[in-house]
C-alpha cells in the first residue's frame, strides 16, 4: 500500500526554521540537510507503521510514530501519524529538545 504523505503548518515551518539555522552555519550542507530530510520522509510513503510510536503517544493518547533522520548532535524527529492512507507530519524537532507536551 502506498500512503499520500502531508505535512502540518507547525512541520512545514519547524523544517524551514531548522534549514535557516543550518544555512547560516554552512549554505552547502543546509541544502544538503533538506534533500535527506524531504528524501526520508517521502519514505514514509511505504510502510510507515513499522516506525516505533514516539514517547508523545502516551502523553496524547494517540498513535504517535517518529522518524530519526540526522547523525550525531544533528538528530531530528520527524514526528507522523497515520490516519487510513494518509501519514500526517505533524512536527520535525531537534532530538535535544523537550517532548511535546499538552
């Protein structure tokens, strides 16, 4: 089965915030940052359930997956869930970052 993946306003614009901090450090590996990180969510048009649930799921009581995308101190979460053939990016946050909370 493929899935149609989409993505929310606040994961459209945490990507654009990351990609602008990475730019202002190295223009050539932000571009290169954004073509792994929209070529590892496009993965999540196969599969995607096999992705464990993030420690969010709990939290909100839903069913919550992440994605780990990055290397080192550059890890991102891709947070997504899947609703019937739709995988929904809800958030891409740094690794280091808090858990979401209510």
């Amino acid at each position: 089965m493929k899935y149609l993946v989409r993505y929310s306003a606040p994961a459209e614009a945490e990507a654009e915030d990351a990609y602008l901090w990475i730019h202002k450090q190295s223009p050539f590996h932000a571009a290169k940052w954004l073509a792994g990180l929209l070529e590892a969510i496009a993965s999540l048009e196969s599969n995607p359930e096999s992705y464990p649930l993030a420690p969010e799921a709990d939290t909100f009581n839903r069913a919550i997956r992440q994605l780990l995308y990055g290397k080192r101190r550059g890890i991102y979460r891709i947070l997504f869930e899947i609703e019937g053939d739709v995988v929904k990016v809800l958030h891409i946050r740094h690794g280091a970052r808090r858990f979401l909370e209510p």
